[in-house]
C-alpha cells in the first residue's frame, strides 16, 4: 500500500468547519458526524481494500466499509473495472437492460422462496416501497416493527428506529404527523407478539443490526412466521444487512425461516446506490404494471449499479462466507481476549460473519437492553482509542462491525493489537 495520494484541499478540521457551513452537522448522513462520540470526523480522500486515508494522509483500517455495502473491501478491481466499463456505455437509459435481468437472477437463484425483485436506488426506498405491496396484497393497514430495528428513514418506520436514530437521542424524529405513524404499531425485538386482523405486514431485521448487534432469540423468527401465518399478514424480512452477507442465501438460508417479503440494499449495490424489494411471483403480481401497486424510479436499475452489483456477487461464493466468517471469528476472539486481559467488562455478539461489540456483562436481546450497553459512556472513549491507533470503527455504538474479504488475517492481529492498547487506556483512565 503507498501512502496519501494528491495533497487533499485541507484538514479535516478545516473541512468540517467549511462543511458545517453548508450542510447540517456537515454531512450528509447524521451519524458521520460524530456527535455521539465527539470530535472532528476524518474526512476520506480515498480508500482500498480494508483501509481508508484522510485527507491529512492518515491510513485507517477501515470498519465501517460504508455500513455494509463493502464486503469485498474498497475499490475492489473488479468493481471498478465493471463500473468504469459501465460509465463509458452510459450512466442511465430510462429503458430496461440485460444487467438489471441478470442482477435479479442472481437474486432469486440464491435465496430460497424468492421469485421476483423490484430494484429501487436505497434500503430506506425498497422498505417504504415493500409496505406499500404488503398494505396492497392484504387490503390491511397495519405495519409492526420491532424496537431498535432500523428500516430506512420514511416516515412510517422510523419510529424507535435504532442506528443514527437512536444515537441521536429520538424516538422518531421531529416532522413526522401522527398520523403517519397511526398504523405502526412498535413491540420489542424477539417477543413475538400477538397479531390481530388489521395487520398487514411485520418487518423485521432477521439479525438485528442497527441497535449494535443483536441476534434473534431460539424460536423468535419461527415465531413470526407463525403468527404471521395465522393472522393472514405478511412477513417482511429487512434483509438490507443480512442480504448476501450472512450467507448465499441472507438471513432466509442461514435461519431457514422463509418470510414473504424481502428486502435488500447495501451489498447489492457494491457502494453505489441500489437497493431491492421482492416476493412469490404471486406478490409481485400486485406491483405496477402487472398490479395496482404503484413503485416508479428515474434511476431504478441504475447500470452503474447493476455492473457493480453483479461484480459484487460473482465474487460471493459460498467459500467467499467461509473465508469471511473465518476472520470474523479471528477478529471476535482476539477482541474479546484483548477486554479479558485489561479487564474491561465487554461483550462480542457474533452471528455469522456479522460482529458487535457492547460494553456490558451480557448479550442485550432486546432494545432497552442495547440502550443501556450502548450509552453507558464507555464506547465513545473505545472508538477513539481505535482511532488513534489507526482503526476506524463506527462513530456510534449503535452499528455493528463490518469485516471484508480484504481484511486479512495480519490486519485482524493488527486490529486486535490496538484493541489491547485501547482496552487497557480504558482501564487505566
Ligand atoms: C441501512 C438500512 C436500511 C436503509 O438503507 P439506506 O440505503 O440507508 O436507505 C434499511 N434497513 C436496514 C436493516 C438497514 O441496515
């Protein structure tokens, strides 16, 4: 790896306060912030595999990786190949294209139950657009979502949302009517609740992912599958995470549990904006123009992203999870000795290749339990920590730990020696 490339405009510093001029919180994103763990965010000049650089030329190994979108790592060869080839054939059509059938192929060839996918442009766009279908399939109002589950921002869904939200102290956010969130009933993750006959869909994150990492409970998503089989609703897995990164077949393949509506963004789109929404072929019957359903996009399908999507998931195969999963766990036990040795009471929730982290004597299950872990004060102090060690986590304890296929085993014990470090500044301090 060399070093910064051409000398960025300014420090992040001065960046940030230009930014805060013009932009709310200078970003474009609440949690980026870095509200909720303080200081000047880093601003990236660019980044490559498993790292990002600063602006100021720092080199941090990176795991944030857009949130999940970057499972191959950074500016992956083939992603870039795929995108430059793209851009030179044209950045949208308004028409349709052979890599937009393809894209949904691979969808459907990988998990189970699958048939038909509507691609949108983000996660929050194909949620919105899936409860429009449930709501249109069902002829009912209702949508249940759980606590510290994260949907996207419409207004319907945001209520006790985990992720940014939570970090900003809401319990939705402000501009949202009542009426908007008339028919979102919100219940605590992995109860299953009662259902009555005015619900028409139950979303759910299969791994909870947005309230720090919290998995479902034996029996929680079977659950919901019953239940949602008795009431007459739909169940709708936000597989927006979990989607081709807990396994090939997301989080359906790895629990078995087949909801009738997914989800997905992020790894789908290789870090350019895409997301999806898709179901039987029956369901997708009621989407405009076979249904009543109406769901339109300028930039649906987007050929940038479908080339980098695809790029994205020839790289996935099912050895690809194993190789993941295996530096995950590298990475989970080495964390989770480095706490041990320096007495630091911490927790390192592990589904799959997906990790967290909480500062607590115990799992949370729920998001009254990832709250109090979450803001407790000690995480803000760990990132920093990691950050001056050159490893950059999320600026929030609210977000799970995303490792690549570019991480390898060195960087893992280079991430681990850091934790150490840092570890033991929280103990001492
Ligand atoms: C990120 C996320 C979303 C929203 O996706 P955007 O692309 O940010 O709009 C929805 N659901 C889950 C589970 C997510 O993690």
């Amino acid at each position: 790896m060399t070093a910064a490339g051409p000398l960025a405009a300014g420090s992040n510093r001065e960046l940030f306060e230009r930014a805060q001029r013009v932009m709310p919180g200078g970003v474009n994103s609440p949690v980026r912030s870095f509200r909720s763990v303080g200081g000047t965010p880093y601003f990236v000049a660019r980044a490559s595999g498993p790292f990002v650089w600063d602006v100021e030329g720092r080199r941090y190994i990176d795991y944030v990786q857009s949130y999940g979108p970057g499972i191959l790592g950074h500016a992956h060869p083939d992603v870039v190949a795929a995108v430059r080839d793209a851009a030179g054939r044209g950045t949208s059509y308004g028409a349709p294209t052979e890599n937009e059938v393809r894209m949904a192929e691979e969808m459907c060839a990988r998990v189970d139950g699958l048939e038909m996918v509507r691609l949108v442009s983000s996660g929050t766009e194909a949620v919105m657009s899936a409860v429009r279908l449930a709501r249109g399939v069902t002829g009912r109002p209702t949508v249940v979502k759980f606590a510290g589950c994260y949907h996207g921002h419409s207004d319907a869904l945001l209520v006790a949302g985990g992720s940014g939200v939570a970090q900003q102290g809401l319990a939705g956010s402000e501009g949202v009517t009542a009426g908007a969130v008339a028919d979102t009933v919100v219940t605590p993750y992995n109860v299953v609740p009662e259902l009555d006959e005015t619900v028409a869909v139950v979303c759910v994150e299969p791994v909870a992912a947005n309230m720090g990492l919290v998995a479902p409970v034996a029996g929680f998503l079977e659950g919901l599958r019953a239940a949602c089989d008795r009431a007459g609703a739909l169940l709708l897995f936000d597989e927006v995470i979990t989607g081709f990164r807990l396994g090939w077949g997301g989080a359906t393949g790895w629990f078995g549990v087949r909801p009738d509506v997914w989800c997905f963004g992020k790894v789908i789109g290789g870090g350019l904006p895409m997301g999806a929404f898709g179901a039987s072929a029956e369901v997708m019957g009621a989407v405009a123009p076979l249904g009543g359903v109406y769901q339109a996009g300028t930039l649906s399908g987007n050929p940038l992203a479908t080339a980098a999507g695809l790029a994205v998931l020839a790289r996935l195969d099912p050895e690809a999870y194993v190789r993941l999963e295996a530096l995950v766990r590298r990475l989970q036990a080495g964390l989770t000795e480095a706490f041990a040795a320096a007495g630091v009471t911490a927790v390192v929730p592990r589904v799959g290749p997906l990790l967290g982290l909480f500062f607590a004597a115990a799992e949370p299950v729920d998001f009254d339990e990832a709250k109090a872990a979450a803001d407790n004060g000690v995480y803000p102090r760990f990132f920093h920590g990691m950050l001056e060690r050159g490893v950059a986590l999320a600026p929030g304890a609210y977000e799970a730990i995303f490792v690549s296929l570019a991480h390898t085993e060195e960087i893992i014990d280079e991430t681990v020696e850091a934790a150490a470090g840092a570890a033991r500044d929280l103990a001492t301090s």
